[in-house]
C-alpha cells in the first residue's frame, strides 16, 4: 500500500514535470512567434529592396505615352505601363442619348468602351461579340473609366455633345483598367483643345486631369503598380483613382480569401498617392511637350 508521503511524492515530481513541459510549450510558442516576425520583416526589406523585375515596393513600372497613334481620333494615346499596353481613342460626335433629352439633361456626355483584344493575353480571348454579350469585368471597367473622367470633365461646357472613350488592350500584364483610365484622361485632354483651338468651345471642358494606379499585398508587405505574376500572388488587391489635385474619384479593394487592417490601407494608399503624382507629372510633361494645358 503506498503511503501518504509517496503519494505526494508522486503528485509533486507531476506537478514539475507539467511545469516543465508547459514552460517548454511556452518557449516554443514564443521563439515562433518571433521567428515569424523576423521572416516578415525580412520578405518586407528583399521585397522594398527588389521585386521580380528589379523594382522597390513603391516603384512604377516604366510608363511612356505615344499620342496621335489614331489619326482619326479627336485625340489617342498609346499608354504602356511596363508590358501592358493600352490604346485610348476620343471620338466627339454632335449630339446627346436620347435619355438627356427625355429628361430634359442639359449639357454634354461622356461614355467609355473597354475591351481587350484577342491577342492582348497569352491564350486567345474571344471577342465579346462572338459570346453575344460583354462580359462582366469589360463592363464593370468601362463603367468605372466612364465615372472616372466625367468626374473631371465639366458636361454643361462640353454642350449637346457625346465624347466617346474607347480603350482597347494590347497587351495585358497586369494593371489594364488603370492603366485605361490614365492614357484616356490624356486622350480627353487632347481633344478637350482641340475643340477649344477649332473654336467650337471657348475654352477645353476637361477641368484637371486625372489618373490611377494598382497596388496589393504581396508576402506581407504592400507594393505598387502590380504586374500580371504580382497580381496572382498578392492576398489584397487595391485600386485608386484620383486627380492632380489629390481627390479620390474611387477607391477598390478586396482581400483574396483573407483580410487586411487598416495600417496595410494606409500603407496601400501612401503608395498609390505618390504612384498617381508621378503619371500626373508624366502626363504634364507630355502635354508641355504639345503646349496643351486643360484650362
């Protein structure tokens, strides 16, 4: 028969044993937690020191504008963001949607088009008119093109007239809405003088130009101007849209089967913010190059 004192002998050598092993648990938990910090911290400095085509975390792709690649246009650029490469056509036709007039809408419109051509990815895309209808993502992102130069373009200056946006895609690796929307708004500034300098308006109707720009989260760490490969990978997908002057037009994000906290929104934003300074810069320095400044 075991005694009392054996009894608590037991108890006591379990009781350190239990300590010991849950100090161990401890320590364990611990030196994870801190080995998952460094890793993040790390994948943070490789990813600001380089990305996969040499880039930092708050890097532009190289952007270059091409105008006049549409001589029938009102105005056209050729806006390439790295390997995506957009065409931005304005047409200005005389005349407004029946539903202005119905309505009794006084002043001008401003409708976009989007469409990415056959041979814009790797594997052939089918034209829309080959399914019968446009597909979702075209007419979301015609629609978000649509509100984001009518933002910036003043209608009742534009008068009983339809200014037509049409981007086309010819080569998508990544960013094509955004980069749409950057090369349209230097489109519409074109055609916005060239109806002031044939003396139908007296002055160019677009009020200030506008741009946007992609970002995500990538391994942690937020970058800027996503390609097609970054795009695949990232865990939060982040547009903005916003003006010379720094006003928002839209802001789109969404986590991809996670979430994301404010200070990676912030982080997402600072980097967008000085993304679209520079394609405005870009964008100005090509209208110098004209002489063309929206009034």
């Amino acid at each position: 028969m075991q005694t009392a004192d054996s009894l608590f002998s037991k108890a006591f050598k379990g009781s350190l044993q239990e300590r010991a092993t849950g100090g161990r648990v401890k320590l364990i938990e611990l030196a994870s937690r801190k080995i998952a910090k460094w890793r993040d911290a790390t994948n943070r400095l490789l990813w600001r020191m380089q990305r996969l085509e040499g880039r930092t975390s708050d890097q532009l792709r190289p952007v270059t504008f091409e105008l006049g690649i549409a001589p029938h246009a009102s105005g056209s650029v050729l806006v390439a963001m790295g390997n995506t490469r957009v065409i931005c056509g304005v047409m200005i036709e005389e005349g407004v949607p029946r539903w202005m007039k119905e309505q009794g809408v006084t002043g001008g419109w401003l409708t976009a088009e989007y469409s990415m051509l056959p041979y814009s990815t790797q594997s052939r895309k089918p034209r829309d008119i080959s399914k019968g209808r446009l597909d979702g993502r075209s007419s979301e992102i015609q629609r978000l093109i649509g509100r984001s130069l009518r933002a910036v373009v003043d209608l009742e200056k534009l008068g009983p007239r339809t200014m037509w946006i049409d981007c086309d895609v010819l080569q998508a690796d990544g960013g094509t809405r955004t980069a749409a929307i950057t090369g349209a708004s230097l489109a519409v500034a074109v055609a916005c003088r060239k109806l002031a300098d044939e003396k139908k308006l007296a002055v160019p109707p677009i009020r200030k130009l506008v741009a946007a720009v992609s970002a995500g989260v990538l391994d942690g760490t937020p970058v800027l101007d996503l390609d097609y490969e970054e795009d695949k990978a990232v865990t939060v997908d982040f547009n903005l849209v916003a003006t010379e002057d720094g006003e928002f037009v839209e802001l789109q994000g969404s986590g991809e089967e996670t979430t994301f906290a404010s200070d990676q929104l912030d982080e997402m934003l600072v980097l967008c913010k000085k993304g679209i300074a520079e394609l405005i810069a870009a964008q100005r320095a090509v209208l110098a190059r004209l002489m063309v400044q929206p009034a």
